[in-house]
C-alpha cells in the first residue's frame, strides 16, 4: 500500500487530495472506492488488500475535507461539483482508460453521476446503500451526527461514540471498530483527539441539497428541503452494469426505490445485507468476495 495526493483545484487555490494506493498497474481496469460522507479511505483497507492480491490496481481517496486530505477555507465549498473535478483528476492519475467504481453512499451518488455522462470511464459501478432518490427525514437523520464530533479523551472514548453513530454498519469484530476508530482521529496538541473530518461540512449539506434542487426542479428550488433528494434523471443516463449492496435497515435506500431503479435500467444486480443499516461495511469477506466476482464478469 502506497500513500500520496494529487492537487485538486477550487476557487480558493489549489488543494492536497489524499489517497491510498494498492498494488500494480494491471491489465484489469483500476478500481477507485469513495468513502461516505463523514467517513475516510480506510474503510477500504481490508477490500483494497484482498482485491489488490487479486491482481487488481485499487485507489482509495479521502474527499476534500476529510481524512488526511486539506481542509476547504469556506465550508460552502464542500460541493458535488468539487468532488466530481477531483475525482476525475484521480481518474487520471490511474493511467486507465476504463475503470470500476465502489462508492459508499456519498461516495456512490459521485460515481452515479460520473457514470451518467458521455463518455464516461466507469464500466462498473458498486453503489453501497444509495440510490437515485433520499427522502428529507432520512438526510435529516445524518445531519443529527454529521459535522457534530466531540472532542475524546481517549481512543477508547472515540470507539464507544463511532460504535454509536455507526451501528447500522453492521456487526464488525471489537478489532474492526478499532481499526476504523484509529483512522478517524487524530491527536491534538492538548493529548485530546478529534475526528479526522472538517466538522464545517454540516454547512454544506442542506447547500447541496438545495442545488440539486434548484437543478432539477427549478420551480421548487425556493421550496428546498421540503422535498426529497430526486436524482431520477441521472439514473436514467447510466449505463454501464450496477451492483447495488442493500443494508436492509437502511432508511436512506429504501426498497421501493431499488425496484425503481431496476425497473428503469436492464441491468441492476443486489445484494441484500441482513444486519446492516446504511451503509453495510465491507469488511467481510464473503462479501467482499461476491463484490470480486461480479466486477470480474
């Protein structure tokens, strides 16, 4: 594994994008994994190993804002339209003509709309709890957390809180909790830790919300938040083959929307998670292994 970053450019200037990079070149098309909202490049080390054994050329970044990636001067600027220029800046840096994308919930709606433009790279898309359509009560759940990290004590005090906020991941081992605690903080000058995330993104959330919106439905863009996230149309442009992994408690990827989805594109395989809420974790290996699978058909 290989740690580096690329520069991402925004009106403020440019900025350092962390990523981690696993294996080689190969014939096979890289694969790129996006973490979700609050989340880091981490939670693909365990996917990014085996994956990368098998002969894959894995990048995992951390969105601007995040993990060990600069922090944004304005907060408003933490926008689907930055992630979507440094992510194709990433595209670039695999060297690939073609690659295959893995996103958790975030993570997914980039490579969703990636994959919906001409000409676009992605020949498989991987999207982990996500979909075309998030109800306002949904988003309105994450926002009860996201941006709202205390500072800790101790390490031990920062896996008790993300073992909270993140229980719909799904059952993960006490050294899988460990793991992902101690690639989320780091430690201050006071001996205190906090979480590697630019709280300020809270701002944004509702500002994204409310530009799609205003996109999409010009008519209601005044109306904001009263209605949900609609990203239909972008559906109805991808075309490459989807994988959709489905936590079963998830409120922010509903049934009736995988339905929809199907219904609307001809080929959309899913994988339902038991235990899991969004977004499932892909920490386990037999999950994983179908993942593998279907991006070798």
């Amino acid at each position: 594994m290989k740690m580096d970053y690329f520069l991402g450019l925004s009106e403020e200037g440019f900025h350092r994008v962390h990523y981690l990079e696993w294996g080689n070149k190969a014939e096979k098309p890289a694969l790129i994994c996006v973490h979700g909202m609050t989340r880091n490049a981490h939670d693909f080390d365990a996917l990014a190993a085996s994956f990368s054994q098998q002969g894959r050329h894995v990048f995992c970044p951390d969105l601007v804002g995040r993990g060990d990636s600069d922090w944004l001067q304005n907060p408003l600027h933490y926008t689907y339209e930055q992630y979507l220029a440094d992510m194709n800046t990433l595209i670039a840096r695999t060297d690939d003509k073609h690659i295959d994308w893995i996103g958790t919930s975030l993570g997914g709606l980039i490579g969703m709309i990636l994959a919906s433009l001409p000409q676009s790279p992605i020949q498989r898309l991987v999207l982990n709890d996500i979909g075309p359509q998030i109800s306002t009560k949904a988003l309105a759940r994450l926002t009860t957390y996201a941006g709202h990290d205390p500072e800790f004590a101790s390490i031990a005090d920062a896996k008790r809180y993300f073992r909270s906020i993140y229980s719909d991941f799904g059952k993960l081992s006490d050294a899988q909790w460990q793991h992902l605690t101690e690639n989320s903080i780091r430690e201050t000058a006071s001996g205190k830790f906090i979480a590697k995330l630019d709280q300020r993104i809270k701002f944004s959330m509702n500002k994204s919300k409310i530009a799609w919106q205003a996109m999409l439905h010009p008519q209601k863009a005044w109306e904001g938040t009263l209605f949900d996230v609609d990203l239909w149309h972008i559906w109805r442009k991808v075309r490459c083959p989807v994988l959709v992994i489905h936590g079963v408690h998830s409120d922010i990827l509903v049934p009736d929307t995988i339905q929809k989805m199907q219904q609307i594109h001809p080929d959309v395989t899913v994988i339902n998670i038991e235990d899991a809420g969004h977004a499932p974790h892909l920490l386990d290996e037999s999950l994983q292994n179908k993942i593998y699978q279907w991006l070798e058909k």
